[in-house]
C-alpha cells in the first residue's frame, strides 16, 4: 500500500525506490498496451478502434502473463458539434467516437498475494483522433456539473474544458465514458467489495488527463470505493486549486511523473505557485508563475477566477531527458512519448545521481519490440 501511495509516497521518490519503479513501469505496461492495440491507419476500416479482441488482447500487445483480465474496453466521444461541410471530409476527420482504454482486474492468487490486495487497473493511451486534438484545445476551465461552491463559498472545481467534453459527452449510440466506467466500476465493488481492493488508473498525455478525471469522478460517485490511485505519465494540467483540494479531500492519490523537457507537462493556463510541488525552474514557460508568485493575495485570488488559472496536482516525481546519455537529438515529440518515459524511469536514481547504466537495454529493448510489432505478419 506504501507503493500504492497509501502515504503519498514519502521517502520514495528521491531517491527512486527499486521497488516503486518496477511498480511504476509495471502499470506503465499497461498504457503501452493500450496503444499497441490501437488501430491508428486512417485508410484502414477499423480505424480508431481495438485491433484485439478482449480476451487476448494483453496477451497480443506484449503483456502474456500479467495476472490480470481484461473485463471491459472504453471508448470516448468528442462532444464539438460538427459544421455540414465536415461531410465531404475523409471519414477520418469526422471520427467521433474511438476506443481509449480498458478495465483489467487481478485474478492470479500469487499476484495478489504479492500485491496483498486484488488490483484493478484502467488503462488509457494518449491523443489519436482529430477530434480529440481539437479537444484538447479547448484549454479554458470549465466548471464541474453539480459540483456546486466550495466550502468557503468560493467557486467550485473547474477542469479544462476538452477533457471534460471527452469525458462526459456520448451520442445515441455510444454511452459516454463516464457511463462506461461508472457501469464497470459498480460491478466490480458489488463482485469484490468484501476483500482487500485497489483500483489503479493510468495514462499517458491525454490518457493522463482522463485518468485524473476518472479518479475524481469514481471517489465522488462511490462511496465505497477502495483507495484510487493514479499513475500519470507525461499529463497536461487538468483543473483549478479547488479541484486539486477536492481530490486530497477525497483521498485520491496521483503520481505524477513528468519530463523536465516536455512542453505537453506546462499547459495548459498558468499555476499559482502556492506549494512545495510546483517547479518555477522550467523557465521559460512556467514564467508566470514566478510572475503571480510575488503577488498580493488578493491578485492572486482574481487569477484564479479566470479561466487560465490552474493547479498541479498530487506528487511529482521530475525526470529529464538531459540526463540520459542514451537520449541524442531529442525533440518536443520524443521527450513526450511514453517509451521516453519508461526510459526516464528505468535510469533515474535520484536528484544528486539522476542516471544508471543499465537503462541503456531497456531502451533498445523496447524499440526492438516496437519494430518486431510493426512487422507484417
């Protein structure tokens, strides 16, 4: 449970627990999972949805002897209502609705003994779609439905406005994939309720974003839910300060793990640097929030009201491609891709010895691995 954040993973993260970080590349398997079996080839008729089918489906992206079985897959829907010309667009363009993620639970006995719980994971993989590009534009706050003021009477949690539509939005035909989760995660807490239980919601880059709102979303709807915790690789922001005082509230727990080198990681908005956790060395994009930093209280309090004024949430755990000898000539996109940050992960040890030498195989493992799945069969 320590590894699981159960006490916000104090005296793991610096230096970087062994155990941890096999915990941490374990669940980011997973999200690499979920992308391997994305069909990502506009031209192809399945496009934007799973290649695999449930029951294999781990197995076939690169994961045979997990532990855990798949019980539900996940799809997400764009809620921007379209113009009539769009119909004369590739079909592609126009894709509204696309597979994310999946719902696995632990059923191995020597896995959970190991873990001394049954652990349900949500896996999501990051932006595919057209839509879900445009969506993550929509970088203003937007308030959460029902979720009211805060106690102080304050204004209540605010989430980027995308990533909420992604969230909530679904058509006649495809529930949304708040309804999806809601749905799966009833069944589950009426089937194993009674034993020791975790749900563990990972992503990368938008998955990341989504996975925080569905931690929030689970806590709040469930009050029976078992400890929820989040393992977000390379996330944007998602919310206000309220939101992120909501979530500790709740008892949600979030690992962030961030590349000190990926822009993705410093939008959108600007932070308020009110805590310990937020880093104001990434200048010069977190500039502004050095700039609000020194500010009068009650500044400070009007930019929070805006739409642009965000939080971090949870812990951090802070990587950098810099310190890889391995990495050269990287860029926005690589220091962004998941496989960067398993890297990152695998080789860093703390922040006064950032690296290890034997990162290097898992590097070369893993594109190995990335060529052989390209291979035609």
């Amino acid at each position: 449970m320590e590894y699981q954040g159960i006490s916000n993973w104090d005296g793991l993260l610096d230096p970087l627990d062994d155990n941890l970080r096999g915990e941490i590349l374990r669940y980011g398997q997973f999200v690499e999972a979920s992308y391997k079996s994305f069909d990502f080839d506009p031209s192809s008729p399945s496009y934007a949805t799973c290649m695999f089918p449930r029951s294999s489906l781990l197995e076939r992206a690169g994961l045979p002897e997990t532990g855990y079985r798949l019980t539900k897959n996940l799809r997400v829907t764009s809620g921007i209502q379209l113009p009539r010309w769009i119909e004369r667009a590739p079909s592609w363009v126009a894709t509204q609705s696309s597979w994310i993620g999946y719902v696995a639970i632990c059923q191995d006995r020597d896995e959970i003994a190991r873990l001394g719980r049954r652990d349900v994971v949500i896996a999501f993989r990051g932006t595919a779609t057209c839509l879900e590009w445009v969506e993550n534009l929509r970088a203003t706050l937007t308030h959460l439905p029902n979720a009211g003021y805060d106690s102080d009477g304050t204004c209540g949690p605010m989430v980027e406005s995308g990533f909420l539509s992604l969230y909530t939005s679904g058509t006649p035909g495809s529930p949304s994939l708040q309804e999806m989760v809601r749905e799966e995660i009833s069944r589950i807490i009426q089937s194993y309720g009674d034993e020791p239980l975790s749900l563990t919601i990972t992503g990368h880059s938008l998955g990341a974003a989504i996975a925080i709102l569905t931690a929030y979303d689970i806590k709040t709807t469930f009050k029976r839910a078992p400890l929820v915790t989040v393992i977000s690789f390379g996330g944007p922001r998602v919310g206000n300060r309220i939101f992120r005082k909501h979530l500790e509230r709740q008892g949600t727990k979030i690992l962030r793990i961030v590349n000190s080198d990926d822009l993705i990681t410093k939008v959108p908005g600007f932070v308020i640097k009110d805590d310990e956790n937020i880093d104001t060395d990434d200048l010069p994009y977190n500039n502004l929030v050095q700039a609000t930093s020194g500010l009068p209280s009650w500044i400070q309090k009007r930019v929070e009201d805006t739409q642009w004024g965000y939080a971090e949430v949870g812990r951090e755990l802070r990587l950098s491609s810099r310190d890889s000898p391995y990495l050269s000539g990287f860029n926005v996109a690589t220091c962004h891709e998941l496989k960067t940050y398993l890297h990152l992960i695998d080789g860093f040890v703390s922040s006064t010895c950032p690296f290890r030498a034997s990162a290097k195989m898992m590097l070369g493992n893993y594109r190995r691995r990335r060529k052989a799945i390209a291979k035609p069969s």
